[in-house]
C-alpha cells in the first residue's frame, strides 16, 4: 500500500454489512489524508454514512457507488450510481470512465454519501418488479394455452412493442436455452436490494405494491408448504367441514362448497 | 309435486351453473302461477336474473338466498342474504325464518332477484381477506419464533381484542386439535365466490387488495412449482449467473449478489 | 367494396364490443367467399370467435391481430400479434410485412383465432407492472430526497443497468419534458387490457400480483375521496376514539395510538 | 417514590421511542433490586431488550405489556400480552389481573422479553387486514349498487355468518352514527404497528400479502396527487398520445386506446 503513489484510491467489493465494514475499518488504519476508499459492493445505503464516518478522521474521503449489468457488464460497461463529496467523485471518474458503459448514458453522481447505493437499491427494487410482471405473463400465456407458441410471441416483443426492454431479451434467450424452462425450478432468492426498497417505500410512507409482490412471490417460492395457507385451510375445515389435504395431489380447482 | 298446496315454494340447493339452471328450467315446468323457486345454493349472482326468467313466463317466482354459517349452521342458524320482489320474499319468509339464527340479525333482504348471492359473493370475499390476515399473522409469530407459545397468544385474543371473531376462535379450535398444524398441507381450494369477487371489483373499477391477495395465495399454494418463479430465476441466471435450482432444498435466504 | 379484386382483405380499427361486432357483421353481408376481415382493434379475446363465425358462413376468414407500438408506430413500426388460420394468415401477410418493425422481430403468429388479441393482451398486462415498477421507484427516489437528481438518476439507467427498457427512455422524455412532472395530474386510465389480464388469470387460476397491483393503483388514482378508507376511519374512530378528519390536509405521518 | 413500598412495580405508558426510553432510564436511577418497570406502551419490540438492559444492571426487571380494547376498555377490560421472566410477571400479575377481561381469555404470557410487543405488534397487523378486507367489501357493495341497503346487510352478517366479529359490529354502529359515512373522509394514519408487522415479515421472509395492502392503502389515502401515478401518466402520454390530465374531474372509466 504504502507504494503507491498518493493520493491513493481504494475499491471495495466485498459482501455488504460487517465484512464491508471491517475491510473500511482496516483501510482505515492503511490511508491517510487525502485518500480514498470506494465502496462498489452491495451494501444498504443505511451503511455509508457509518463507513464514511470511520475514515473522516484521518481526512480519508468515501464514496459509494452501485454497480449494475451483471455478467454483461464485462463486454457492455457497468452502470454505475455514485454518492459523496464533489472532491471525492472527482479523484473517483478516472475508475468510473474505466468501468461505465461506452454511450453517453450509464454513471451517474446521484448526491450525497450514501445516494449511490440508494439509487442503486431503487434500481434493484424496480428490477423485481419488471422481472415479476413479464414472469406473470409467462405464466399465464402458457397455462391458458390460447396462444400455441410462447417463446414466438415473446420473442416478438423484442421489437416494436412497449415493453421491449433488456430483461425481454435475456427472457427469450432463457426460453431458447432451456424450451418451457423444463430444466429450471420455481424458486428465486432475493438479495437484500428487494427487501431494502420495501422497507425504504415504508420508512417514507411510499406504497411499492408491484415491487412488493414481487418480492413476496420469491419468499413464497423459497417454502416447500406455506404455514399460512394451512392456518387457512384449517379455518376453511373447522366451519366448513372441508376435508384438508395431507398428501393429496397439487392443481385442483373450484370447488362448490362456499360457506 | 301436484299433491302439495299451492302457492308452492321449492328450495333448490344444488351446484352453481348448469346444475341450478337445468334444475330451474325443470321446475318451471312443474310449477305454475304463483308458485316460487328460491335458488339457496352458491350460484353466480349474474346467474340470477336469467334463472328468473326462465320461470317468469309461467307466473312463477324466484328469490335468491345466500346462506352462510358452515356446518355449524344446524346449531346457531343460517345466515340468510335473499333478493327478489316482496312478494316473493313474503311467500319465503316461513322458511327464512325457520332456517335464521335466533338473534336479531342474520337474515336481510338485500334488493331485487340477484342482490342476495351478490352479498353473499362479497361475504365470502371479505371472509378470504379476514382468513388470510390470521393466517398472515399465524406463520409471521411462527416464523419468527419471540413468542413461545403461539397458540396460546392466538387464544388470549378471544377476548378483549380490537380482532376477536368467530373465525379466530375456529383457528384457535383448530390449534388445539392439530399443535402447529402439523397434519394439514398448505393448500387451500377456492369456490367461486372469492374469484367473483374480484371480478366485481374489477367490473366496478373498485380496488380490492386484500382479498385478491388472499385468493391469489390461494392460487399459489396449489401449484407444486411456480411458472413465474422459473420465469424470474431464469431471468436471474441469465444477467447475472446466478446458479439456478433444479432439485435444492427450499428455505435459502438472502443471497449477496445483486445486479 | 365491388370495384375491389378479389380476395379482398378489410381491416378493421373501431372501439372495441359492439362497435367492432357490428362492422363485421356489416362486412359480412358485402364480401364473399375467400375474402377476409382482419380485426386490428383492441377487441376482447373472447370476441374473436364470435366474430369469426359470424363471417365462417359466407365463406369470409377472420383474423385477429393486436398491435402494440403507440404514435411511434409510424416511425418505427408497429408491433403485432395476429391469430388465424394459416391461410387466412397467408392473405394478410403483405399488410403485416407493411405495418411491421424492419427488424427480425415485431410479428408474430400466435395460434388459432383469439391467439393474437390474448397476447396482446397479456402484452398490457405486463406493460402495467413494468410502467408501475418505474413508477413506484420514481416516487421513492422523489420522496425520501436522499439523491439529489432524480431525473439524472434515470437518465443513467438508460444504458447498461439490467432495467433498461424502451418505457425507461420515454419516462426521461417526459422528466425532460415537465421536470418533477409537475403539470401532470396522478390520475391514470385503464383500457381493457389491464382487466382482462387479470381476469384471465383468474379464470386459469394464475396468480398476476404486480399486474392486479398496477390495475389497482390506476383505479385508486381516479377516486377523489377512497370509500374503503372512509370505512376504515369509521371503525378505527369506533374502537380507538380517534378523530377522523373531514377536511383536514393531506400528509399525515405514523400516529401513537394503536390499539 | 421512596414512600412506596418494595417492590416497587412501575407501569409506564408513554409514546413510543425515545420517550419511553427516556422514561425507563429515568425509572432506573430511582428503582432498586427487586423493583419493576412495565412498559404498557406501544413500543417497538425490538425496543424491549435495549430498555430492560437500562435496568438490569441495578437489579430492576422488565416486562413489555402490548394493550388491546381501545376505549371500549375500560367496560369490556383490556386484552394483554406480556413478555417477560416469569419472576416478573409474577410481580406484575395483580395489575395484569385487574385490568384484564372478565372471561378466560384476554391476557397471554408470550415469551421473554419483547415477546409481548411483538404478539400486540402482530395483533395490529392482523387487524389491518381486517378492517381492510371489511372495507373493499363496503367500498364494492355501494359501487355495485346491486344490494339497495348496504348498512342492513352489515348488519346481518353480525349473526350467523363466517365473518362475524367486533370489527363488524363496529363498522354497523359507525354506519348507523352515519348513514353512508358520508360525513368522514377516507384518511387513514397508520400507528407503526402496521409498519412493523410488515418489517418484521420481510426479516423473516414471511409473506404478509394482505396486511401489506391494508398498509399501503393508508399511505395511498393520505396523498393529495399520486406521484407513481403521475409517472404512469407520464409514460402513458409519451407512448400513446393520450392527453394527460391537469384538473380534470375525477371519476373516468375504461378508455379504448390500449397500446
């Protein structure tokens, strides 16, 4: 460390929370006045300000910044959301110019410590809902069987249409890969951006209920058998004399028994 | 038939649709003027007014009649919701009170032919609504695991509370019969009168969030694998290589990998 | 109509319902055997075989094409979905060829009569959600002032995020154009679509959450005044003795005083 | 304080936050080994352990106490969950006895400390949902018009149906104080509970679909103008030419001109 020249920029990515904060705490005690240590792992917005704080003292700068594109990003730029001090986004641009998509779009100096990750913490939430509403759609074209050839139809969609986008691309790249998406399960993890958003959309009294859902139908992916729904199907026995099920098949339908 | 008194009055509680209809148009032909039909089944309230008029032609009248209460409607009564001209109610009302519950409520005329299974629909779908949001608050305390005994908290709330009902008390019944609710799977049937519900909503322009959550939940807790969660995971796997699932165990949690 | 070659090919564009019904019960009556009617309007799926056969016996074919695109249509092509017969769809190729993008994508043969109308459709279904994604973290971003650009924010998302989208780029033309968005009012139409998404998932017992979310939100943004609040008030004022408002401003926060 | 005799057990019931923390500390410096703080307030559980670390090092216990009844309270009793060591509750329980319903239920050791809260906490949520789902159906019974006295069919329901409840029984009296509930606005606060159900879900990758809605639709009703929805305005008018409204009348239905 102590050979590079000053003033020396660090760039953090490592998993969000205390390996974050440890490593901030470490660099801490390596940089000195002048430097700087950006932060473009995962973390929650909420954790800037803090990891700012631990380097303030020894004139050390902090910058936060989300960084989008997935495995794309490689080949096509990372977008990349960027919070902190105007001084300190500048000593930051040259690693910014390196990493950001080639067009004129893709960076962005959205404000203070900790606007980086938020914007970024928006962009993920906004993502789980996009994903959530072409996956509805999916789910529907398939199972109502009007349609003879889902993949085609959305493959169509890639041009011309409102809801042509990126994340339909890689959909149909999906369905080309893997036809019906027979090899893959119904099961989605979430990475904390989602639930972030949510919490966020709360704390300021936002209803997110796209986002939301979408967030909720991966938790519901993730159970093998939902406590809630037997507290229902209990409830549905006790007035209506239902038999419940134990090991009965899945994909039944109406039955006439409302009470 | 032609040895009971006239103005006859049948009661016909078979399933919704083709059933109630064939059976109506059945009876219209038995019936005669003055006579009624109270449909007293689950029927669609759309159904009604073509019920109707199938026997109008031959003076005979119809009344609809939800009726709510489960099997516990032999001890406490049946709640009553009718539509139909006053006349025709007059005609019904030894059987409507004779099948009520003893108190001063349970029984309405809600308006004309239709406006009884309409209540009734919408009874059933603030019924799904209440009945999730137990079951919401019953896998949450489960879930989390602060509170020790969760079926004693759900039994201290009979009484005193802001929530107290009849389906909290059967969901406490319940609890006691089956702790955790071990024996009974999450899956939950729908009967029509949730989907009407909704469908009213929709036709009405009215938001009802709650209980299309609730019939949604429903949806999903038939399915062995969710489509749209393929649809979402495979969108995953393709920006961000996320290892997709095919046979794991269920239960992940937040993963660190955001894109 | 006579001076026309034979096959004719008519395509039609009139409101959807009655309107559509009856031109093509009207082109029925004026073309002839091997003549086809196209309908290109925003019709409801189920209307197209009714509408088909009111053509099938005279010899004329139908065909059902939904089209996506907007005004930039003319610029860029529009989009379409169309359900037929393969010889019907034979006869209508060279308007399609026309009308879509130059692209390799754009159209699409759906399947039989009623294909092209439900993936349009199902298309403005998922167009809700995508449009509520963005709006729901346009207004996170607004409200919690934690970036400082917003507009800028989006711009950036233009290129290289995963949530890039056609929907993303016109939403930065419209901050460009009315920055904040302030001249706009929060009030949102639905056309058709929207419902009968959700109604179709319904009928296929497909759960559609973001989809049902952004339907809701529209038909929320059209009330001046929410009658289920107006209940919910009343019955937090019987039990918690708080005092409901009448004319009070808007934008309370987090009160104490639960119950 | 010193007059009192030992132990001494202190019910507090100050808002929420800082100020029953301030409170507890305060207790602190004048309690003493033996003694008892009850914090009858609608703290946040996650609060409980942080308080009760305030007083343990001098030997003072603590109890968290989640109160339900509202002012009806003081007639029907209160409904109390408490968590806590069971030597405390134990000093607690004359209080917790005298101010209980008359009945079997109503009062519940939870758990250890916080467990009290939490319960009340997951109370409220619960009762969110409730009065939601009993409020789309008031909202859609007098939009539909189909039913002619929507207060009389609320009122049936109080006997002999699934749903009844106190809930109910109290939305019958608001109904009854004014007819249509025409006097009162559809404004709702939200207390924090509701918020921290929510919360508390998404940390235990629970879904809470229903009480979520019920949350949401507050936030919602407490907006003038809805940003999200002026963003989908916003799109609305880029793609599809739709003119956007600045002061027009509230109130449209479905528009034909889907995109």
């Amino acid at each position: 460390m102590e050979t590079l020249p000053s003033p020396k920029v660090v760039w953090v990515k490592v998993p969000a929370g205390d390996p974050t904060r440890e490593t901030v705490r470490a660099l801490g005690e390596l940089l000195g006045d002048g430097d700087l240590v950006i932060d473009g792992g995962n973390s929650r917005w909420t954790d800037d300000q803090r990891n700012a704080e631990l380097l303030a003292p020894r004139g050390v700068g902090f910058v936060d910044c989300g960084v989008s594109g997935g495995v794309w990003g490689l080949e096509n730029g990372y977008a990349l959301m960027y919070g902190g001090d105007a001084d300190d986004i500048t000593k930051a641009q040259p690693a910014f110019d390196a990493l950001k998509p080639e067009g004129e779009f893709g960076a962005v100096h959205a404000g203070k410590v900790g606007a980086g990750h938020f914007s970024k913490m928006v962009h993920n939430g906004i993502e789980y809902a996009v994903m959530q509403a072409y996956a509805e759609g999916w789910e529907l074209l398939e199972k109502a069987e009007v349609t003879e050839n889902v993949t085609e139809v959305f493959r169509s969609w890639r041009e011309g249409t409102v809801i042509r986008s990126w994340l339909l691309d890689l959909l149909v790249e999906a369905l080309d890969d893997d036809p019906g998406l027979a090899s893959i399960r119904g099961y989605a993890e979430d990475s904390g951006e989602g639930r972030w958003t949510v919490e966020a959309g709360i704390e300021n009294a936002v209803a997110t209920p796209a986002i939301t859902a979408a967030l909720y139908a991966r938790f519901v992916s993730r159970q093998d058998d939902s406590p809630a729904m037997k507290a229902v199907a209990a409830m549905r026995n006790q007035f209506g004399g239902h038999a419940t099920q134990t090991s009965a098949p899945k994909g039944g339908d109406v039955s006439d028994d409302a009470n």
